[in-house]
C-alpha cells in the first residue's frame, strides 16, 4: 500500500511541477499567474512533503520486511520447497 501511495505522490509531483513551472516562467508582476497553475504553485510545497513522506514509508516498510518480517514467515514454516 505505501509503495502505491509513493507512486501515485510521485505522479503528482512530477504534474504538480509541470504546472507550477508556468508560473515561474511568467515575467513577474499581478495577474501573470493564474488559474490551475496558481494553485500547483502555492501547493508545490506540500505536495513535495507528502511525496516525500509516502516514499519513506515505503522504504521503511521494505526495510521491516527484509529483516523482521521475511524471517518470521520463515520461521512459522512459510518458505520455499
């Protein structure tokens, strides 16, 4: 579940970017940046965080896995023939 959430923050992430970059190329000044990219803009932040945060959830649920969860398995008898 984690590694499907860092994905999908990922995805965000990357399309979140996409549209925040419009309104960095803008020329500075009001009313330059609008509509959806204002919003990736201002949410640019907290979209990293919680991409950020989803990926090392995964990390650490992979790490428990290989090193208390793989050898529990093995040592209540569900292991390879």
């Amino acid at each position: 579940m984690t590694v499907t959430l860092a994905i999908i923050g990922a995805y965000l992430l990357d399309v979140t970017n996409g549209l925040a970059s419009r309104c960095a190329a803008a020329r500075p000044g009001p009313g330059t940046c609008s509509g959806m990219s204002a919003f990736a803009s201002h949410v640019h932040g907290i979209v990293t965080i919680g991409a950020a945060t989803c990926a090392a959830l995964a990390v650490i649920a992979f790490v428990w896995y290989m090193v208390r969860g793989y050898r529990a398995g093995r040592a209540r008898g569900y292991h390879d023939v």
